[in-house]
C-alpha cells in the first residue's frame, strides 16, 4: 500500500559537505526542508485534512532536484524485507 503525501519545499541550503560518506567525497551537499501543504486549494485541503503537519528534512547531492516555494508529492511504501544471509 502506498501513502500519498503533499509537501511545499520551504527551504533548500547549500551546506559543508564534509563528513559526508558518498562516493565520489562532495565539497557541498544540498539540504531541503519541506512542510504539509496547506492553503486554498481543494486539493491542498484534502491533503492538510489527512496530513495537517508533517516535517521533512533531506540531504542530497544533486543540488537542483528542490525548489524553495515548490510542492512535492512524496510516495511512502513499505520495502520488501531483504532475506537473510546465510554464514
């Protein structure tokens, strides 16, 4: 089953990306914050009913994949169960 949310990107920082453990070592990462839309819209009022707050922060390599002021869908679902290994 999948879990269908909207958001609005409210911030997106260039950041030290030292620390960072991506291959290849990035100089910079990109942060993007983002918050449970809201607003006037039928179907910003459909998803604030079932999702009134939701805070979201992600770091990324890729620096244009977010714009501040920009609503996102964000699809949750469950991932399958990886098996055991065998020793």
């Amino acid at each position: 089953m999948t879990t269908r949310c909207k958001v609005l990107c409210t911030k997106v920082s260039k950041v030290d990306g030292k620390g960072w453990y991506t291959e290849p070592k990035q100089e910079f990462i990109y942060e993007a914050f983002f918050t449970a839309v809201s607003g006037a819209s039928p179907e910003n009022k459909a998803f604030f009913a079932s999702t009134p707050t939701l805070t979201l922060e992600i770091r990324c390599i890729n620096g244009d994949r977010f714009q501040a002021g920009q609503e996102y869908y964000l699809d949750i679902s469950a991932a399958d169960t990886p098996s055991p290994t065998a020793a």
